[in-house]
C-alpha cells in the first residue's frame, strides 16, 4: 500500500505552530515511504472566506519547504460530491431525513441539559416514515449511528480508544440548505483522496469516532489515524499568545532559519535517540510513528535560540544572504549591491558565530552595505563628538599602514591608543566603530575595516568626523 498524508488546514489567515508541526510530520511520513503528501484547503465557511488567508498557507508550508504532491484540492469545490455521498448513504438505510423543526430541538436540548446528557437529540425522526414529514420544514439528513455496543479506533500515538455509541449521537450529514458538513466532507474528501494515514492534533480525536461511523457506513477502508498530543507553553499551560509567537510567519519574521524552525518542531513531539540537530534528509529516513510523543511537548524558546545558532553557523553565506535580504530592506532600507555581498561574505564568519537570529546578523551586518551619507544613531554621535582628535589621527595613519589588515589596524590603534588616550585601546576602538558603522554595536571593528578597505574605511572616518558633534 502506498502511503498517502494529508494536509488539510482552514484559511484562518494564520497558520500556528501546532498546524506546521502536523503538516511537517505528514510531510516527512510521506515523504519516509516514498508516498504523497496531499494538501486540502478547508474553505466551506465562505462567510469569513479570503483568498489571503489561503495564500498565507502556502507562504508557510513554501518558506518551511514542505512541496506537496499534485494541485491542493478546496473542499468547498468538493460539496456536491459531499451531498450526493449523503444521498447513497440515504438509499442504503445508512442515514435518515430528520424534520424536526427549532422549537423541538430547543426543547430537546433542554431536556439533555436538565438530565446531564451530552447528547441531546432522540432520533425521532430515525425511524419515521417520510410520509408524516411535515410540509414546511426542510429537512437535515442524519446518519444512522449504531445504538449499541462501542467503536474503537487504534490510534498510532494513543492506543487503542473506544467510544460507547450512546456516546455518538445521530449528527447531522447535510444541512436543511443541502450543504454538507464539515464531518461529512472531511471523510468523503479522505476517502477520495486516497488517503491512508491521518496525523493530526488530538483535539480531532473526538471527530474520528463519528468519521470512522461515515467510513463504515461507506463500506470504505478506514485510514491510520495518529493523533498528535498539543503543544504546550514552557509553563505547561496552553500555548498561547502570552507565552511568544505563535504562527509561522511570526517566526519568519523573528529571523528563523525555516531549518531551524523544521528540526524544533520535529523534535517538539517525536524523537529519535538522542539526536538534536537532524537534517531535513536524515528526517525524511528516520521519521516514523512509533517515537511519536504521547504526552504535550514543552515550547522551549531557548533551545529554539540554540538551533537557530547553529544553523546560522552551518549555513552557506549565499542561503543566509538569501534569507535576510527582506530583513536588509524592511529593518534599514538596503538594498544589497555587489559590493555589500562582497563584503558580508568576507566578514561572516565572526557574524554567523554571534548571531542567534538573522535579524541580530542584519543589524551587525548592515553598515558593510551602507554608503557614505550614512546615518549614526545617538551613541555613536556623542562618540565621535568626544573623539575628533583621535580619528583625525588614526585616519591619518591609516591612509599608509601596510599591511592593511585586521591585525596591524589593531596593532595601529594600540598605538595612537598610548600617545592619546593613556592606551586605552577602546578609547580609540570604540570611536572607530561608531565612525564607521554608525552605531556601537558591531563585529571586531579591527577586522571589519580590514573587509572595508583602505579607501572606504579612511572616507568613513572623513566623513564621521563632520558629523560629530
Ligand atoms: N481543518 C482542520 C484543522 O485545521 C483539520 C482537520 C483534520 O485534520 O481532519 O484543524
């Protein structure tokens, strides 16, 4: 049997965590059995319809590198063969039109309510002939759910669970519009889809019964069902808003690397020894669904952090450039020349081993692609104000210093250092790198003129004097 997953998120115009962590395991099984991963749009509330929100799902799952197989269905183009898979399970004795007008099921649920039952409605209408079917009320079709006995499903992740049928009420299939319902459509598009396995989260868990009396009812294979515990906040309370970012693009724009952010989430419910850094490859032969977590997953922001460092280390200079060129325009307006990649490439070793985000590798990054005018924030002009003298020196020397290089600028600084500053290196370094980067905060400064060059560092210093104050 060929493996078939499936993605089926609901435009929300958000996609969280927890809905890319569902994705990326069906993804990976898939992928692990040479099978297909499907993606299926759940768009049937065309109330709160937009295509945005659409769009914004396959930003996600396109930045996390999860390509799906074939074109992603909309099961709202799929309703009318939803209905007419309603209409056979009605000419096979499987499901029953219900005319029960509001008033009753108002009364019905008021019944249940004062009784403590969960489910309310008395199969009136399951055994009824049409012929007493009042005229003004159109009809819900109902599923005919078994009375006794009970029904279990064994879950890969939970076991084997069982639901009682006094537990399953008779739900409803279609509308009195004639539309399906989500539980309706789910299951056709399953089974039309061909799909084999279902991983998603165990809020689900309670819908599979009443899927799993629809697959029955069709006489069609029921899928593998693995339902993936929640994902919790570092206190262990639900994973919310108030614990960090919760959707994907939110973690894009905090400067994750998709890799980064792909190996937490992995690991984040599922584990492999005791293997921490695993590659999207290695993830693909391993991932299986026997070391799925069956307890909720702690989000831990910092171990997040870590990987992120260490992918931003691994990765070549072109992916990192690839990755932040966004974060170049958005955070500071620039635009990267040929020169600016020149120069980021030469001095990113020491920028990739202090960044923990790509926005930290950004903003330490940014004054290699500025050019002369450039703005200095307010440290770095009450710097250069104190500091004209030294500058004016140090540039002085600069303009003949042989070899231009990390090393003897260093060497040179010392030195103006202990003519005009009691050697006190960072009393000329520090000047230096307001000049030339135009804040405080930066990589060795030694090293990044040397990256500069002569000429560029010298006209930095010309120019940053100018403007101290
Ligand atoms: N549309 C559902 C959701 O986003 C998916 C349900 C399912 O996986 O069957 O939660």
């Amino acid at each position: 049997m060929s493996v078939v997953t499936r993605f089926p998120p609901s435009p929300t115009g958000f996609m969280h965590v927890g809905n890319a962590r569902t994705a990326l395991f069906n993804y990976l099984y898939a992928r692990r059995h040479g099978g297909k991963f499907l993606v299926r749009i759940e768009d049937t509330d065309r109330k709160r319809h937009s295509e945005e929100a659409v769009q914004v799902i396959f930003e996600g799952l396109e930045w996390m590198g999860l390509e799906y197989d074939g074109e992603a269905l909309s099961q709202f183009a799929g309703m009318g063969r939803h209905a007419e898979v309603a209409h056979e399970m009605l000419k096979a004795g499987k499901a029953y039109y219900c005319y029960c007008s509001p008033e009753e099921l108002e009364a019905m649920r008021e019944t249940a309510k004062a009784e403590g039952r969960s489910q309310f409605y008395d199969r009136r209408w399951r055994d009824r002939d049409p012929s007493e079917a009042p005229q003004d009320i159109k009809p819900v079709v109902r599923i005919k759910a078994p009375l006794e006995g009970e029904t279990t499903i064994n879950d890969v992740v939970q076991g084997a669970v069982t639901v009682a049928h006094d537990q399953l009420d008779d739900f409803i299939l279609l509308r009195s519009d004639g539309t399906p319902t989500y539980m309706l459509s789910v299951v056709v598009d399953d089974h039309d889809m061909g799909v084999t396995h279902i991983l998603r989260g165990d809020d689900h868990l309670n819908n599979s019964f009443r899927q799993k009396l629809i697959f029955d009812a069709m006489g069609w294979t029921l899928p593998v069902f693995g339902h993936l515990p929640l994902i919790h906040g570092p206190d262990g309370g639900k994973f919310s808003k108030r614990h960090g970012a919760q959707s994907v693009r939110e973690y894009k724009e905090l400067g994750y690397l998709p890799e980064a952010f792909c190996n937490y989430l992995l690991r984040l419910g599922w584990s492999h020894g005791d293997d921490e850094i695993i590659s999207r490859e290695q993830a693909i032969e391993w991932f299986d669904l026997e070391h799925i977590g069956r307890s909720p997953a702690r989000f831990d922001f910092a171990k997040l952090d870590s990987l992120n460092a260490h992918y931003i280390k691994e990765a070549r200079p072109e992916r990192l450039l690839e990755c932040s060129r966004e974060f170049y325009k958005e955070r500071h307006g620039l635009e990267l020349s040929d020169i600016a990649v020149e120069r980021i490439t030469l001095g990113i070793e020491e920028l990739k081993a202090r960044s923990k985000t790509l926005l930290q590798f950004v903003d330490e990054s940014a004054f290699y692609a500025r050019s002369i005018p450039y703005a200095f924030d307010e440290k770095a002009l009450a710097l250069l104000g104190e500091s004209k003298a030294i500058l004016a020196a140090l540039e002085d020397e600069l303009e003949s210093l042989e070899p231009f290089t990390g090393e003897s600028i260093q060497n040179l600084c010392q030195k103006i250092a202990g003519d005009l500053a009691e050697g006190k290196l960072g009393k000329v370094a520090m000047p230096l790198r307001a000049a030339v980067t135009g804040t405080t905060v930066s990589p060795s400064i030694f090293g990044a003129c040397a990256v500069l060059g002569r000429k560029e560092t010298c006209a930095r210093i010309r120019f940053a004097v100018q403007q101290g104050k």
